[in-house]
C-alpha cells in the first residue's frame, strides 16, 4: 500500500529519526508528561480494603501494547503509601528492570483500565500532558523500543538490566499536533487491528496443524500402522486397545534409572520441554537466556547417555525429555536408561503424548504444577513393548507425516513474523512523519 508524504521535511539533527514533516515539533520525553514514578509491591494480601491491583511487567501484553487482565496480582498496600501511584486511564507504563541478553528492557504499554491499580516496583507510571495523545505517546515508545534506542539508557547487573529512566526520557520526541496525533491513532488502531487478526487466524491455523499432528503421532505410536491387524483390550486404562502382538510391560522392567556420577569433564546440560536435554551453550543460542553455570558440587550430578530419558519437575506438564548428547544434570532429576534395546524415537513421541502425560500425572496428588515426579511415578504407568523393527517403521510413518506438517507451520511462522515485521514498520512510518495518514 502506497501512502502519501508530507509537503514539506526538515532535518531532526537525530540520527534514526532522520527527516520529520517541517511542521512537527521536537521535545524531549520527560517534556511529555507528568513525571515518572516508581511503583511498590507491598505485602501479601489481607482480604480487606488495604489489597489493590499491583500491575507487573509479567502483565504487559507487549504484541498489543496495553495490560493483559488474565493473571492480576493483589497485594496489601497502606493507602497512606499509595500517594501519586495510583493509576488512571490514559497512564503508560514503563519496564524499567528485567530483559536478558537478547531481550530488551523498557517495553512501555497503556493503561486503560477502570479498576484501581498501582504497579510493582520494576515499573513505572507516566502521566501524558494534556497536549500529548496516550495511544500517540505509547506507539512512538514502541518505536523506540523497535529501534533499539532503550540500550543507550541500560545499566546492566547479572542477567538483568536496568533503564536509567531520567537518561532515556532525555530522548527526542516528535510531536505533531493534538489533531494529528488523533487522527494517526484512529489509523494505527485501525491497521493494528487489522494485522492482529490476521495474526490471531494464522496462530489458530498452528494450533489445528499443531492438534492433528499429534493425532498422527498418537495413532501410530498406540496402534501401529497395520489398520486391519487383530486388536486385544490392553487392561490399562491410558493405554486402551492395541495390537494383538504387542504387550504390556511394568515400565520398571523396560527403563531403570541411570545412577552414574558426573565426571569432571562432562558438558553442563539444560532439561527442556521444547528441545529435550540439550548442552547448555545449545539452549542459550536458542533462546538468548542465560543459563548460570555451575562450578561447584559437580560430583553431584547425574550423568547423562545419548538418547537417554530424563523425568524433570516441568514433566509433570510435558511429558520425558530425551537426551540429545552426553553430560551431566542436576541431581534433582531422574535419568532413565533402556533395559531392552528400544527406537528412543519411537519412545521419543511416545512420552510427549497427552495421553501418556495424563497418566504421568494422575500419579501423582501435587497440589500444584511444577512438583517434582520421581522413578515411582514413571513406574506406576505401564508401558508397552512393540517389537523394534514395528518401533522402526512407526518412526519411518510419522516422520515422513511430520514433513508436510512442518513445512505449513514454517510457512505460517514465517508470514505471521511478516505481519509484526509490518506492523512495526507501519507504527514507525506514522509517529515519525515518514507517512501521512490525516
């Protein structure tokens, strides 16, 4: 889509800001509101008229730039505290300590809320001037925040960074009139409307390609390839109907645990639900978060096979997790070994099912998730033996499936990034002057 330009630009005499519209007015940041105050966190909630809404950065919906209401935390906090935090529609809030290696501190979203509320104190709250439009004000910091403009305000300790808020909000802001402003947010609002639901259809496109390829999965590791073979009642519950060939096994007599000490020299491994047990380095380029290591009590830790299994407190949720090299982990998890020569990719989709999943947890009776399953719980879900040649040929089946699945949720990953891409590019064009919407 082609948009119009401005009559006339002039220099910003700032370097990613480039030209501006010649009639748009340059101030710093803190010259666009009302101060920018700390918030507090208070103490455990008391059920009685002290408890308030204190909003997180875990809130920020950081896509659709304002709050996300689905986990609100009360906490217990002195009116006589309170002062100029509380919060009033039209407010931005600004992460100010957070973020990783690869993830930037300082996402600024609106608050347009009618409950009362304050924030935590790893966020703050601007007040926009009455001659400054919140949803204007709250694109052109996602514009920074796109431009990567927060780093030159971090001060970072271990892990975490800061923003220096007095530094950032020293940055240059380009103001266009109360009019102007309106009118470029009625268009955003509209565009960004627009585009998150053609994010939200995509994303439910990944969920239903995401459901069938566990149907596919499920089938053919539960019931063979073979539709026409004689069936028999398993007698466990999760386990249902299956070939008549197979059989059914204590899990005990098919896996045990792997007791072996950490040598010295043993990579650091990282248990993961969505890459399996992976070197730490690995799982850090992965995903841009740090991982502390750890160079004491080594001896302590368990050491870890090729293509073993390793039952893990987030297993509870997700199912084993296979090992894809050789070190050591944490001596809080279980490392399973095979008993019997087994296709660890056969067993590999097996324990990732959510019927299997479910009769991990049924063992159990934790109040919450999260808890950590041991050898007992896995010994109390039967398995089943297939023979190895069948295991090999189900593997054969389901990757030759999984292709075409992966090659459509590549296609959607790719067009849905594409989307936000434009979004961003849309955000910039229009707070900055580079396009002309009214």
């Amino acid at each position: 889509m082609m948009f119009e330009k401005y009559d006339a630009y002039k220099d910003s005499g700032v370097e990613w800001l480039g030209e501006i519209p010649s009639d748009w007015e340059m101030i710093s940041l803190k010259r666009s509101i009302d101060g920018c105050f700390n918030g507090l966190w208070g103490s455990d909630p008391k059920a009685n008229h002290d408890d308030i809404v204190v909003l997180r950065v875990a809130d920020f919906n950081r896509n659709k730039l304002v709050i996300d209401n689905s986990k609100l935390t009360f906490r217990n906090i002195k009116k006589s505290e309170i002062g100029n935090r509380l919060l009033k529609k039209g407010d931005l809030l600004i992460e100010k300590s957070g973020g990783g290696d690869k993830t930037l501190v300082g996402c600024v979203v609106l608050f347009n809320e009618d409950y009362k509320a304050l924030t935590s104190n790893f966020v703050a709250k601007m007040t926009p001037k009455i001659n400054v439009n919140s949803y204007f004000l709250n694109y052109f910091f996602a514009t920074l925040y796109a431009n990567n403009i927060n780093y030159q305000s971090i001060k970072q300790t271990t892990g975490i960074q800061n923003l220096d808020t007095n530094s950032y909000l020293n940055e240059k802001l380009v103001l266009p009139s109360l009019y102007e402003q309106e009118a470029i947010v009625n268009f955003l609002n509209q565009k960004a409307s627009e585009i998150d639901q053609a994010i939200a259809i995509k994303e439910q496109q990944i969920a239903l390609l995401n459901e069938r390829k566990q149907i596919v999965i499920q089938k053919a590791v539960t019931q063979g390839l073979d539709p026409n073979v004689p069936m028999k009642d398993s007698g466990v519950e999760w386990i249902g109907q299956i070939p008549e060939h197979w059989e059914v096994i204590r899990s005990k007599f098919l896996f045990t645990q792997r007791k072996e000490n950490s040598k010295k020299d043993d990579v650091q491994l990282s248990a993961t639900q969505a890459y399996g047990v992976i070197p730490q380095e690995e799982y850090e380029k992965r995903t841009g978060k740090s991982v502390v290591k750890i160079s004491l009590h080594l001896d302590k830790r368990k050491r870890v096979h090729l293509n073993d299994f390793v039952i893990s407190m987030r297993s509870f949720q997700g199912g084993l997790e296979r090992a894809w090299a050789e070190g050591c982990i944490r001596s809080s998890y279980v490392v399973l070994k095979p008993l019997k020569p087994i296709d660890p990719d056969y067993y590999g989709y097996l324990f990732k099912t959510p019927m299997y999943i479910k009769a991990l947890q049924n063992t159990s009776n934790f109040i919450r998730d999260g808890q950590d399953l041991n050898f007992g719980n896995f010994s109390q879900v039967d398995l089943f033996i297939v023979p190895l040649s069948e295991q090999k040929q189900i593997v054969e089946y389901i990757k030759s499936q999984l292709g075409d699945f992966e090659k459509h949720l590549e296609l959607l990953n790719q067009q849905i990034e594409k989307l936000k891409e434009y979004k961003t590019t849309l955000i910039n064009d229009a707070v900055t002057g580079k396009i002309k919407v009214a």
